[in-house]
C-alpha cells in the first residue's frame, strides 16, 4: 500500500514509489540519502543538493545475476533523483503470504 500524499523525501530506510530519472517507469526503491548526505560513489563521496535522494536496490548485483537480469537499476546508475519524480512512500506489503505486514 502506498502514500501518496508525500511532498518531500522521507528518511533513509524508507520505500518509494518514483519515476526512474532516464526512462520514466515507476520503479520501487529504499531511500540511502537525501538532501546534504555525503554518499560514497565512483571512489569518491557526491553531496545531494536540495531535494535530491540516493535511491538503492535491496538486490546484490550478485542476486540480481543469479535470478537472470542485469545490474539492479538505482542511483549508481542514473544519479540522485530528483524530488519531483516521487510519487508514494510504501508502508504496508501484502504479499507474498509470509511477509504481509507494515514496511520499516
């Protein structure tokens, strides 16, 4: 279940739903960062600028290869999203049958 209500990026840890910056689907991804965080990328460390959040995938890229798709698409790939492209915060998941409950 999703909030749609969200203006601003929630806190590290949180779920979205946003539109990927380089192709426009929606894509479901674990906020790192957001405005003013120091994320390490490419050996070094990229500031966020105001409204911006490092989105990551919970998959490896070692787990993504083993289930047969490429590299997990996040902001390694396309770069800090802009707030503009969020569109929900997730906080409940009913399903699969084992994991239905509030997201953390």
């Amino acid at each position: 279940l999703l909030d749609p209500t969200v203006r601003r990026w929630p806190r590290p840890g949180s779920i979205v739903l946003f539109r990927e910056p380089d192709g426009g689907d929606l894509a479901i991804k674990r906020v790192a960062g957001r405005s003013g965080a120091r994320i390490p990328f490419a050996g070094g460390f990229l500031i966020l600028g105001p409204d911006e959040a490092w989105l990551t995938a919970d998959a490896t890229p070692e787990r993504a290869a083993a289930a047969g798709y490429g590299a997990p698409i996040d902001s390694n790939r396309f770069g800090p999203g802009p707030v503009g492209q969020l569109i929900a915060r997730a906080w409940f998941r009913y399903g699969p049958a084992g994991r239905i409950g509030r997201l953390r």
